[in-house]
C-alpha cells in the first residue's frame, strides 16, 4: 500500500503530460544457462594489443521468446564480446561499421584523448572502419563500450550495441578475489527488453518517464538464466545495461561484499544489503555460497522515503533476475582482499586542490537550461585542473549522470558525506530527485581545444532529447582556439 501510495505522489509531482512506466516483469522459469560473452581474441605486437570489431546486424532467438529476431551486435548478432587490457599497454582497434546507418563506439568509464573516445564526433559510416588508440592509464575496473550517435543512442543500445571492457592492472592480478573469467569471475550485462506479440524485439515507446522499461528481463541476453557455481565464493561484474531502468540488486537474506564501483576498487571491502544501479552504473560484488543451495539475485523496489522512484521495478514489488546452483562440494575460495594500488593512492583527489566549481541543474531534457548543442561548447576546462561539479535533479524524476573522461569522488550529498558505497571512483550516479551532489573532479591530460568530451544523463532517451552538453579541456591560453568540430552526421 505505501508503494501504491508513492507511486501516487510520484505521479501528482509530475506534470500533466508525463506519465511514470510502471510495465510489470514477466516472471520466468530459470531453465536457461548463462551466456557468458566470449574474451575478444587480441594480439600483442610491441606492446600493442590490438582488437577487431564490427558493428553488425543479426537475428536473435532469445530463449522462452522465439523465434530469432532482428538484433545489432559487435562481432555477433546481440552484445560483443569482453575486451580486456592490462595497464600500461597501448591499445589499438579496427572497428568496421557493417550497419546500415553510422554509429559510434563509446568508452565509457575510460580515461583518453577526446578524438578516441567514441562520442558523437567520432561516427562511422556504414562500410567503414575506425582505427582509435591509447594507453591504458587508469587502475583496474570494470568499464563497458556501446555506440553513441546523438539522437540515436537509445536504439544502438537497445539493439545490442554493447559490451564489457575490463582493466587489469598489479593490483587486480595479485588479489585475493575469484578471477577465473566465467567461471568464478561472471560478467552479468543486465537489460530490460520488450517483445511484442510476434517475437519481435521492439522499444516501447509510450512517452513514459523515465524511459522505455520492457516486461523482459535478461542477463548477458539470457532471458531466464541460471549459472552453476562451483567455488565457494563468485565476483559478479554488474553492468547495468538498460536503457531507462534502475535495479536495486538483493540476494534475499544474504550479504554480498561490495568491491569495486565503476572505476575501480573501494579502499576495502563493504557488506551489502543491496546495490542500486542507475543505467552505465557498474558494480563488483562478491557473494558467498553454500554447497548444494539455489538462490536468486533479484532486483527489489527502489523507494526512496516510502516513494517507489519511476522507472526501478516498474509494476513488480520485487523480480528475480539470475538463479544460481551451487554444486554439492565447493572448490575454496579467499577472503577477499586486495592490496592497495600505488598509483590509486598516488592518484588522490583532494578538495583543497580544487580551483573551479561548476553547477549543472537537469531538467526538462536540459542541462542548465539548455538542449545539447553538437555545435556549441558549453564548458572549457583547463588540463591539470581538480574541479568540484555540482549537480542536480530539481524535477521530481531521478537522473543517471555520466561524466566522460574521468573517475570522480563524491564529496557530498546534500552537503553530508557520501555513505560508503559510493566513496570509491565512479564516472555515473544516480541523482536522486532534488538533491545536491557534489562531485570532486580532475582533469590530468590530453588538452583539445577542437575536440569535445560529453557529460549527460545515462537515462538513454534522456540523453537523445538532448539532455548532454560537451567539455573541452585545454592548455590556459587556447581559449581562443576552442571551436565544436562541424560534425556531419553521415
Ligand atoms: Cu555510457 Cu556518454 O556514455
Ligand atoms: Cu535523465
């Protein structure tokens, strides 16, 4: 009753025209095996690790909603495979465009020249082939890549344009924690889907906030999926993949031990209840289990005093999401642990440091008033710079803002310390309505004055509205030659 009650005050917040999505999730027998996506095979010359990609149309029969239907994948018909880099390596790609409309190739969560990074002003036609490279310079994570054409980013997604890209780095190698890929190391790329009534994959689009939530929930395109375990302990890589829904994570009755957040480790392992993530939000976890047992990850409601937030668990009070079979004997595993990267502590942020505040204030498909602008420039940064960001949602509807380029630290949420989950390095976070985050930002390298990086909301029909705006970082002194590149959209 409270949850139909918040939902009623949701609504009467909103304005007329809005409505909030409130789809139910299909329940679903847990009879398919996880598909786990496969490692990109990549060489190493030089020091080089190159990888090969193409962007590319398929059919799909995703199981319990056959038969195949038209989906987008890279180097396969839905999703791509996991990219995986060491840091300090140069990395090196040849992605083809074998689409019939151009589009782009996104890192997100990754530090690099603004030419590199994938956004709107990188687009590739179809027939051709993009070749971006950089040096891994940022500690171990889980990052992910998926297109970024403006205006169209929804359906990419949507489609099956993504993919895991995990980093490496000492640290990570020499952990305690379960790191055999697929094995007691899952990648789990959750997304909601939804069919109509031929089996077709198709978006909704009803006008709803915050987005298109479909009735279908799948992880790593697996509707319905369970996953043997065979360790007493397994590291899941959370990608939350959707377009518009957030997930509260719970393993009813157990606790799972928060690693890692979209850049890299927390200073040490924390004891969850549950983890919330808004779209583009990563999180690592580790979860303990008994010999012999089932259980199930689900996604329980996202409330927010008593109020059920638009576009979390839509029409459900809670769904499962991935069952896992524990064997009758378990191979042991540690305690995680892992040792303090040099370069982390080396790479703190302090807000003393800080020279520039900046406040974004989202709303009504804007940033600070303003629609994105693939011409227009909205804030010009100067390299070496730590910055102090402030944003907001003043609507009543929750935002997922996502900053290119950088890891930042959460200073403050309406002006107290940010609880321990989110301390760690993150590049996107769920702005509950109306409060104040402060973010603690640094800019070290790569000056452009002609080439934009993005901020936006990762609530993808959000960002396609227009809800974006672009950054360049420059040397003090090129202010004069700051100039939004004439992109054509091909
Ligand atoms: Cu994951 Cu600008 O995107
Ligand atoms: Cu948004």
């Amino acid at each position: 009753l409270a949850g139909i009650a918040g939902v009623a005050a949701v609504v009467s917040l909103l304005t007329a025209c809005d409505t909030i999505s409130t789809t139910a999730v299909i329940p679903r027998d847990f009879v398919n095996e996880l598909a786990i996506p496969p490692e990109a095979p990549s060489s190493l010359e030089d020091g080089v690790r190159t990888f090969r990609l193409t962007a590319e149309a398929g059919r799909t029969a995703f199981a319990g909603v056959e038969p195949a239907t038209a989906t987008w994948g890279f180097s396969g018909s839905f999703l791509g495979p996991t990219l995986r880099a060491q840091r300090g390596e140069r990395v090196a790609f040849e992605i083809e465009n074998d689409l019939p409309e151009a589009t782009s190739v996104h890192w997100h969560g990754m530090h690099l020249p603004a030419a590199m990074d994938g956004g709107p002003h990188q687009m590739i036609a179809p027939g051709d082939v993009w070749r971006p490279t950089w040096i891994i310079d940022q500690p171990a994570a889980t990052l992910w890549y998926h297109p970024h054409p403006h205006g169209a980013t929804e359906q990419h997604v949507y489609r099956g344009l993504a993919g895991l890209f995990i980093l490496d780095d000492d640290a990570s190698l020499s952990a305690a924690l379960p790191q055999d890929y697929g094995v007691d190391d899952l990648p789990l790329i959750v997304q909601d889907k939804q069919f109509d009534d031929d089996g077709r994959l198709v978006l909704r689009d009803d006008g709803s906030e915050p987005g298109s939530l479909g009735d279908t929930i799948m992880v790593n395109g697996t509707v319905g999926a369970y996953q043997e375990v065979t360790t007493e302990r397994v590291r899941l890589r959370l990608l939350n993949g959707s377009t518009a829904r957030t997930y509260t994570f719970e393993i009813p009755d157990r606790q799972m031990t928060l690693i890692a957040t979209d850049g890299g480790f927390l200073d040490a392992p924390l004891p969850m209840e549950q983890v919330r993530l808004a779209p583009g939000e990563r999180a690592e976890v580790v979860v303990a289990f008994a010999p012999g047992e089932t259980v199930r990850l689900r996604s329980a409601k996202t409330q927010l005093g008593g109020i059920l937030l638009p576009g979390t668990s839509g029409g459900n009070d809670a769904f499962d999401v991935l069952e896992f079979r524990a064997a009758s004997s378990l191979t042991p595993s540690p305690e995680p642990s892992w040792p303090r990267a040099a370069d982390a502590v080396a790479d703190e942020m302090h807000e003393d440091e800080a020279s520039t505040n900046r406040s974004f204030v989202l709303e009504e498909r804007e940033i600070n008033g303003e629609r994105m602008d693939m011409s227009r420039i909205d804030e010009v940064v100067h390299v070496g710079d730590t910055e102090v960001w402030t944003v907001r949602s003043s609507q009543p509807i929750p935002h997922s803002f996502h900053i290119h380029d950088v890891q930042f630290r959460v200073l403050t949420i309406d002006g107290s310390a940010p609880p321990a989950k989110l301390a760690g390095p993150k590049d996107t976070i769920y702005l509950e309505p109306n409060r104040e985050y402060r973010l603690l930002v640094r800019f070290e390298d790569y000056a452009d004055p002609e080439m934009p990086y993005m901020y936006h909301c990762h609530m993808l029909l959000h960002e396609d509205e227009g809800m974006m705006g672009q950054f360049v970082v420059i040397e003090p002194g090129q202010e004069d030659q700051v100039k939004a590149p004439d992109t054509v959209m091909p």
